[in-house]
C-alpha cells in the first residue's frame, strides 16, 4: 500500500506515535510518507488531487479541549471537501487523560465520513509501546 502520515504535535508525544508507525509499515513493505501538517499544507491547499496516489491516510493530532489541536481542524477543513471516498483512514492521538484521545479521534472520523475508517490508536503522554503494537496487528492484515 501507498500511505500517508500527517500528524500535528505541540509538545513531540504524537510525532513519536506517527514516528513508530512509518517504521512498522516500512518494516511490512508498505511505502509512507510522513508529514507534520503545516510542511504540505499550502501545497495540499491548491492541489485537491495530492491524495489520489494513497491508499491509507494516517490522520493524527494531539488533543486540546478534547479534541484535535485547532490548527489540525484547519487542516482538515482543508481537505474534508476532497474526493478521498474509498480510501482508508487510521485516526490517532495522544492524550494526558485517557479518553481525550479517543475523543480527538472520534471527531477526526467524523470529518470523513465517505472514507473506510479502519482503527483508532492513541495514547496517554508517551506510554505508546502498546498503542503501537496494536497498530502493527492492524497492518498485519493490510494487503
Ligand atoms: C492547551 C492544551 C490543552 C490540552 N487539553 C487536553 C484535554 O482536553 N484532554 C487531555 O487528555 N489532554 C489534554 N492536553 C494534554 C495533551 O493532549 C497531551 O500532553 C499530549 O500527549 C500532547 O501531545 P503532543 O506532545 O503531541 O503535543 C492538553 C495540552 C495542552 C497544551
């Protein structure tokens, strides 16, 4: 598969998760790229067709107030009107209480509700090693 990571971080914790999930997709031959949102956004802004190579989006952010950091919900914004129908989707995050990480992810799903939502992984602060296990099972069963 040809995937996409974007991930915002304030503080580092959800660039290690986006981090450690290149690795094990590298390590089942998938090809991935990974991007902080604000390196592509002004080229994702002006091409609606940037996505059209991949087949998995990796959407992730750290939580604020509950849900996604603002400046991700922009990026998103940006992008909810493309054309991603039928591409999957994989939210993540990371959280200091443990349900702000779900949240985020829940409300990141729900901006893309034509895509083919395959798994939420998140985390509390950087206790990620189980959280990315459990992403190397989800990418065990990727074609
Ligand atoms: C402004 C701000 C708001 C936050 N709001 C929440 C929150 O609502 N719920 C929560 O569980 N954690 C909250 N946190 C904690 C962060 O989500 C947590 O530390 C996370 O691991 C940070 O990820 P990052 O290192 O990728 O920025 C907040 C942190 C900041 C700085």
């Amino acid at each position: 598969m040809i995937v996409i990571i974007i991930y915002n971080t304030a503080t580092g914790n959800t660039r290690q998760i986006a981090k450690k999930m290149r690795e094990i997709l590298e390590n089942h031959n998938h090809k991935c790229d990974l991007y902080r949102d604000k390196e592509i956004k002004d080229k994702v802004k002006v091409d609606p067709q940037y996505f059209d190579l991949y087949d998995l989006i990796c959407l992730g952010s750290c939580t604020h107030g509950n849900r996604p950091a603002k400046s991700f919900n922009k990026f998103m914004s940006t992008i909810e009107n493309y054309d991603l129908a039928g591409k999957s989707l994989v939210c993540f995050s990371s959280s200091l209480g443990p349900e702000g990480w779900k949240e985020t992810c829940k409300e990141i799903r729900e901006k893309f509700p034509d895509m083919n939502h395959i798994g939420n992984f998140g985390c509390v602060s950087k206790n990620y090693d189980s959280t990315i296990r459990n992403f190397e099972e989800l990418v065990k069963k990727l074609n």
